[in-house]
DNA sequence: TATGGATTCTTTTTT
DNA sequence: AGAATCCATA
C-alpha cells in the first residue's frame, strides 16, 4: 500500500474550506454530509475519496453510490485529477490512475455487477436480461390480458399504473394493502387482482431470467441479507459512499445497512432540501434518521455557497424557509453581487418564449456560450413551444430527460433480437421479435412462445411451425438470423457486427412498419456506433438497460468529439447536482409547477416546492422565471388544448417576489413578429426530425 | 387470427 | 394528443 508523506496530504486539503476539510479528514465512523445547493458537495466527495486512496485505502475496495452513471463518471474523474495532482509532487508514488479501481456507479448498476458475480448464490443465473421500465410494462400487459384484468367494462389500472402499484411496494417495503391505501387509493377495489398479477409477474421474471429495476435492488439486498453473501461481499469493501442520500428509499438504506451494519467506512452526502424522487418512493427520512440508523454519526454541514450570486442565494433562501421541517441551514456567500432575479411576466406561453430566447442570445452576444445557459421546467412536455422556435431560428439545443431514444420502438426492436440471443427465456424480447413478422399476432406468439419453452436453443422447438403465408419469406430467414446470433457468444464478433446482421433482416420490417424513416435510421446508425465500444453483448444490453444516453447530445459527445455549442433544456428532475451561468424556469405558475397533480397532498406540495427551489438553485450568475397569465393546456376537461387563464406558482410569495425584478415582456416583444411565425403553420416533428439529422 | 379503424379513457418527474 | 381497447373485416 502506498502512502502519501504529509505534505502530499495537505495539498490535496488545500483548496478546502474549514468544514470540507474537516468532512475529508473524517476517519471510518459513520459520517453525515449535509451539504446545502452549491457548498461543493461533489468536490467535498471526490477529495475524500482520494483522501481515502492516498491514505491507504485500496481504490478497489472502495464503494462510491451515485444517482446517475453521469454523476459516477464525473466524480471518479476528478478524484483520478487530484491524485495525479498528488502523483506529480511524487513520482514515486508510482500508482497509475488509482481512481479506476473505484466501484462507482448507481445502486442499480453495481447491483448487476454484484448479481452477476454472486448471483447463483440465490439461485440465480449470471445470463440474465434486464427489464427496463417498458419492458416491464409490457410483460404486465401480458399477464393483464392472460388474467382477463384487460377488459375496459372493467376498468382495471392501466399497465403502466400496475408497475407504479408494484415498485412502489417494492421500493418502500410495504404491503399493497397499505400502499393502496395510502398511495392509489382509486385502486383499492382491486386488491385481490392485482395481488394475484404481481404473484404471477414475479413468477414470470422467474421463469425467464429476466431481473427488472425493482429486483435489482431486492436481489442485492437478499445477496446481503444471506451468510454467505453478507460476509463474501462485506469483506470486499473498506468503505461505501453514497452521493444524494436524500433521494434514496428504504430498500436502499437496508442495503447500506446491511454492507456495513455499525456504519464503519461509510459516507453519505444529501441535502433534505433538494428531495424531489418521493415518487420513486425515496424518503428524506433516510437522510434525517441517519444519525439515529448509525449511532456513532458524526454530522458536517456545508453552508458557504460557491455557485450563486448574493441575490440568488437571497431569493432560493426565501423559498426553502417556508417548508415546514428540514436541518436548519443558513446558505451563505462571499460572492460578488449581481443582477436580482427576474420575474418575467407575459400575456402567454408564446411571449414568454419569444422573450426568453432574446435573452439567450443577448447572454450569448454577451460571452455566456448556450452550453452554459439552462431552460427548466417540470414536465418534459412544456418545453415543446420553445423547442419549435429553436427550431425555427436555428437555435441547437440538446435536452435531457423525457422520452430517450434507446425507448423508441426501432431501437426496442433491434436489441430485442440481442436480447434474445443472450437469453432464449426473455419472453418480452420474443414476443417482440415475433410479433413485427407480418402474419403473426399476439396468438401465434404466444403458441410459438409455447413450442420452444425448455428448449436450449429456442429455434429448436419451431421446426415443425408452419408460418402463414404473410411470414413465408421472413421466417426461415428469421431462424437463420437468431441460429447466427445465438452462436456467438461474446467476443468473437464485434457488437456492431451483430447490429448489422439485425439490421440487414429488420431493414424491410422497419419501412413497412413506421413513416419518418430517416430519423429512425440515423438513431440505428447511432446505436451501431455506441455498441462498438463494447466487447461484450451483456454489457452492452445491461448498460443500454440501466443508464442509457439520457440526451441527443450526449450520444454525440460519446462518438465524435467535436463539441457543438449547444442550449441546455432539462426537466428539474434531470437537472439535480448541475450548474449553469444562466437559467431559465419556464411557466411557474399553478398547475404545472406545482403540478396538479401534486395538489391532492401536503407532501407533494412540499416536494413541489423542492423541486422549484432545485430549478432556482441550478443559476449561478442570471436567473429568469417565468410567469404567463395564460396557458395552452391539453387535458381531459379540455381536449385539443385551450387557452387557460392561469395564476403564479404559489412558491412565489411576496417575500419571495419582493427580491426580485418584475419585467413585463409583452412591452418587449413586437406582436408582429410573433404573427409572422405563428401563422406558419409548423409541423413540429418534421422541424425535429429536421434538426436531428442535421446534428447525427 | 391479424389488422386497421372507431371509441373511450388518461395525462409528471426516472433508476 | 395519445394510448388502450373494442369491433369489423379479410
């Protein structure tokens, strides 16, 4: 083990401030970071991780838990930065990288690591697929129809609401009784139907070795929860630490516990003000009981603010004191001042748009590149007016969260035929794959389905299948594809290789199956590019399952390396642990932030609150909300969408509003000019698509 | 039994 | 506006 001398030790401390030093100078007991917006709690993380390294812990058995593989990736990058800071000073520190070591990731990802290493301890086997939300969703419907819980006279919950129900069992540890109850109470009279299809979905997954996000964690946790898997995994590891704790929910705080049940060696870093994933059943009483779960806790708060500007920090200090129970922080600055934030009135959503994009570019003409300007908002569909407009003039933007692309039906089909090579049993992927023949239905499926269970080698049990005469010409070129596919096993053909061997069969299906062709090729293009990173087909499907590209943009960062300077749109979710010189809130007004749907509780509206506190504290130097007195909403009590009168965000109170700038944009934008585009008539998906191709 | 069209219901955030 | 389901036709 290799130690550094004093002196090493002190310039990796130098930069800190008194209370991060004292969070990365903290020995193995238990250790609670509260970490305001903007106090450096990604720095804080990232030194004592290289604390830990170069006081002798070995990379390799230190666990770092993060929200995102983004997050993950950024914060092992900057502790391979401070140690090679380190390294310089002494050469003959000789370590190279000692960062990579680091198992860093989601709870999820490491959790497939550990099953596939572990795994058949439980019974499990190490091929198995992973289900990601849709597919899930597919495989109750599945069992929904099977169950005939389908029928609408019925009224049964929708697949999607079942997965909801299901997960949200899962993920805080309660009966369906209670969670009915509790969380979907317009279910309850279900009860007994939906225990019996979770009985059979959890059977299901069984059966085909299939793990689904939920199971990943469950799995885990019952790895830990077994003599022989608790003491063979917590024997690995010297230290575990979690980023966001305040977003995590109970099955993940038991597996904390029980990877080290008195808390030695481990570290968790959140800030019960920035709680916002309740609705994945994350609990901010992880973070407020931890002191209490881990006796020996010592706490660190982190109040000096590094990102925002005096003004800021005195608007977002004004909205975070009105909720009701949280650790009591005072954020504070020495930061220069700066423009108060703006409270950007308008008559709709159309001026509101038009406004914001003029500031955009005034910023840009002003030396802030778009990279560095943010537009938020709640929902991932009330940025689709501004996208139009980028579109219209021009504008790049790359936007994060809402539908990914690796959701897209195209890109489901194609990795449906992996799936199915790297394991027979998914039933998800085979009816998939079966289902886009021309001449085979849900029933012929699910009979062929039947003919090859047991089957090693599904193609197997289909020999005696007489195909109808729409599948003719598909289907021995389909067996010959699968029968090529099964055969190679990993490494022996590159992954892009694979894709073209699909591809070359699923080319005719694609174009008599969707319109918009050319956009749907270029993201198979995209997704043949990013396979050929991987060597592995697990890897590539686990990966493309548990932390797919969460943007356009991204996936061109991934492939080329030039970087286009690009507008930032984000939901608030997507936006979490982010920072940029500018931002804008898009429609704070009631209804969409909070969200309706949030009206129903106190709690919600709480995590709304949150949630809008999140947005305000993503700014470092400008902040703009707006606010239009009418809103083009489309819901069922007006369908089509129409012209809502709409009031400011109640999170805008007038302590909040008093400082703050009120602009009236309708006196800024010509009307005219709105017309002109207005009466255009704008197919928005061909302006997507349009932008699409021009970016990939 | 597959499939396209008509009809009825729902509508957030994401690993 | 879209998804889920039902219904008629090939």
């Amino acid at each position: 083990m290799v130690e550094a001398d004093d002196d090493h030790l002190e310039s990796l401390l130098s930069q800190l401030n008194d209370q991060q030093r004292v969070a990365v100078e903290h020995d193995l007991n238990p250790l609670l970071i509260v970490a305001g917006a903007g106090t450096g709690k990604t720095t804080t993380l990232a030194h004592r991780v290289a604390w830990l390294i170069a006081t002798g812990v070995d990379p390799r058995r230190i666990m770092l838990l993060t929200f995102t593989r983004r997050a993950a990736n950024e914060m092992l990058r900057r502790v391979e930065a401070i140690l090679s800071g380190l390294d310089h000073h002494a050469d003959r520190t000789g370590r190279k990288r000692p960062g990579r070591g680091v198992w860093g990731g989601t709870f999820h990802s490491i959790s497939a690591r550990m099953l596939r290493k572990y795994g058949n301890a439980l019974g499990l086997d190490s091929q198995f697929t992973i289900l990601d939300r849709t597919d899930s969703e597919d495989l109750l419907q599945l069992l929904r129809i099977d169950m005939n819980l389908a029928d609408s006279k019925k009224r049964f919950p929708l697949k999607g609401t079942c997965l909801d129900i299901y997960s949200r069992c899962m993920n805080s540890q309660r009966r369906l009784e209670e969670v009915l109850q509790f969380d979907f109470p317009w279910c309850a009279e279900y009860q007994d139907e939906l225990k019996g299809l979770f009985r059979a979905f959890v059977d299901r997954k069984e059966l085909q070795g299939v793990l689904d996000y939920d199971d990943l964690l469950v799995f885990w946790r019952a790895l830990l929860d077994s003599d022989t898997g608790a003491e063979m995994i917590r024997s690995q590891f010297d230290a575990v630490l979690i980023d966001e704790y305040q977003d995590t929910n109970v099955l993940q705080s038991s597996i904390l516990q029980l990877l080290s049940p008195e808390g030695q060696g481990v570290t968790v870093v959140g800030d019960d003000a920035q709680s916002i994933y309740s609705f994945r059943a994350a609990t901010v009483r992880n973070i407020l009981d931890f002191p209490q779960d881990f006796p020996n806790t010592t706490i660190v708060a982190l109040e000096q603010n590094y990102r925002s500007t005096q003004p800021i920090l005195e608007m977002t200090n004004r909205v975070i004191s009105m909720a009701p129970e949280r650790f009591e922080k005072n954020l504070w600055s020495d930061r220069e001042q700066g423009p108060r934030p703006i409270i950007v009135e308008s008559d709709n959503e159309d001026v509101q748009t038009d406004y914001l994009i003029s500031q955009i570019l005034e910023h840009r003409e002003n030396g802030v590149p778009l990279n560095r300007q943010a537009v938020l908002f709640r929902a991932s569909h009330h940025s689709l007016p501004l996208e139009i407009e980028l579109g219209h003039r021009d504008i790049p933007f790359a936007k994060y969260g809402g539908l990914k692309f690796i959701e897209t039906a195209h890109a489901k089909d194609l990795l449906s035929f992996l799936r199915i090579a790297e394991n027979p049993r998914d039933e998800v992927a085979v009816m998939r794959v079966l289902t886009m023949l021309p001449g085979i239905g849900r029933k012929k499926g699910a009979q062929l389905m039947e003919m090859s269970k047991g089957q090693s080698d599904i193609t197997a049990g289909w020999k005696d299948f007489k195909p109808p005469a729409a599948t003719r010409d598909h289907w021995p070129l389909f067996i010959a594809l699968i029968q090529s596919l099964s055969l190679k096993r990993s490494d022996d053909e590159p992954m892009s290789g694979q894709l073209k061997l699909v591809r070359r069969f699923y080319k005719p299906i694609l174009e008599s199956k969707y319109d918009n062709l050319r956009a749907r090729e270029n993201d198979l293009d995209q997704l043949e590019r990013i396979s050929d990173r991987y060597v592995n087909r697990a890897s590539f499907l686990t990966d493309l399952a548990l932390e797919p590209p969460t943007s356009m943009m991204e996936l061109k960062d991934q492939t080329q390396d030039a970087d286009e300077e690009c507008l930032v749109l984000s939901t608030i979710h997507s936006s979490k642990g982010l920072e940029w010189d500018v931002v804008y809130l898009l429609q704070a007004i009631e209804g969409c932030l909070p969200s309706e749907m949030a009206l129903r509780s106190g709690d919600d509206l709480e995590e709304e609150r949150r949630l809008f506190y999140v947005a305000l504290t993503r700014a470092k130097h400008w902040l703009y909300v707006g606010c239009p007195r009418r809103y083009f909403t489309r819901n069922n009590s007006f369908p089509g969408g129409r012209n809502v009168s709409v009031r400011k965000s109640r999170f805008l109170s007038d302590s909040v509003l008093e400082c703050c700038e009120i602009i009236n944009a309708d006196l800024e934008i010509d009307a005219d000019d709105l017309e002109s585009y207005r009466s255009t008539g704008i197919d928005s998906r061909s302006i997507r698509d349009g932008l699409k191709n021009r970016w990939l």
